[in-house]
C-alpha cells in the first residue's frame, strides 16, 4: 500500500506543479490582491478533486472507456469553459493600470475555483487514467479512503501555497 500512495503522491504532485486552469485561477486571483478569494477559490478546487477522486475510485475510468465519447465531450466542455474564461479575463483587463479591478464574492470566488476543476480535461485524464493505472486491482476501503485523503490534501496544500505566494505584495508588483 505504501508504494501505492507513494506513486500517486509523486503523479499528482507533478500534475499540480504544472500549470494549468486550477493554477491561473487561484494565482491569478491572489495576484490581483484578493487573497481571501484565492483561498476560496482553492477550497473550490480542492472540493472538486476530493470529487475527482472519489468518482475515479467509483470506477469514472471503466465508463469513459465505454462511453469515450463521454471523455471527448467533458473535454470539449472543459476547453470551451477555459476559452470562455480567457475571453472573459481578456475583455475585463483594465485599461489603465490604476482602475481598480472588482472582487469577487465568496460563493463567486468558490464556485470559479470548483467549475475550473470540474472542467479541466487534465484533471479528467489524470483521474482516469491514474486509478486505473496506480491502483491494485482490489483496492481495500482503507486503501481508497487513504489515497483520496491524500489527494485532497495535496490540492489543498499546493493551492493554498499558491494563494499565499501570488498574494505577496512584490508578485502583486510585478503583476
């Protein structure tokens, strides 16, 4: 069981550390001087890989190998969802540097972090593919609990590492 979590600690710090939707939203919001935000928004994120987890301990990855269509389409969403992020982010970029930009509220901040996870084609593959892959063929209810624990602390860990960091007040500058 060790060498198991171990593995899919290690995966899943890599795919963490790569940048990615999760990683713009919540540094992205940090760096614009809405910390409490970005935490939420990390919170957001987290949630939904505790989501991801548990779905690909359910078994996600024998329906998307069924149903690949399925897998197409939550990455079609996926990619629509951060074009339409990206377009949105683009139109609201002030002008003048000294116009303030607004903040979010907290349900707001949450929700952005959670539908960027839920929608992000990396999370679905890496969920898909790393239980399917990582796991033993018989997982205990034990091993499981741990290894979904261990997934939803990583998250939060590292996206709360990047709200703190994008929040300090010399990124802020360079921002």
């Amino acid at each position: 069981m060790l060498e198991t979590l171990v593995t899919i600690a290690v995966v899943h710090w890599l795919v963490l550390m790569s940048p990615g939707p999760n990683v713009l939203v919540v540094s992205t919001l940090a760096a614009q001087g809405m910390r409490k935000q970005a935490y939420l928004a990390a919170l957001g994120v987290t949630v939904m890989a505790g989501l991801w987890a548990i779905a690909a301990a359910l078994g996600v990855s024998t329906v998307f190998t069924a149903h690949p269509y399925l897998r197409g389409f939550i990455q079609l969403a996926g990619g629509c969802y951060l074009l339409n992020m990206a377009f949105r982010l683009w139109r609201s970029a002030p002008q003048n540097p000294t116009v303030t930009i607004p903040t979010l509220g907290s349900w707001a901040a949450f929700r952005t972090g959670f539908m960027t996870n839920a929608l992000n084609p990396k999370a679905a593959l890496f969920f898909g593919s790393l239980f399917t892959t990582a796991l033993p063929s018989r997982p205990s209810t034990f091993e499981m609990v741990a290894i979904i624990s261990l997934i939803v602390f990583n998250a939060l860990l590292w996206h709360l590492f990047l709200a703190l960091a994008f929040s300090n007040s010399r990124i802020q500058a360079a921002y």
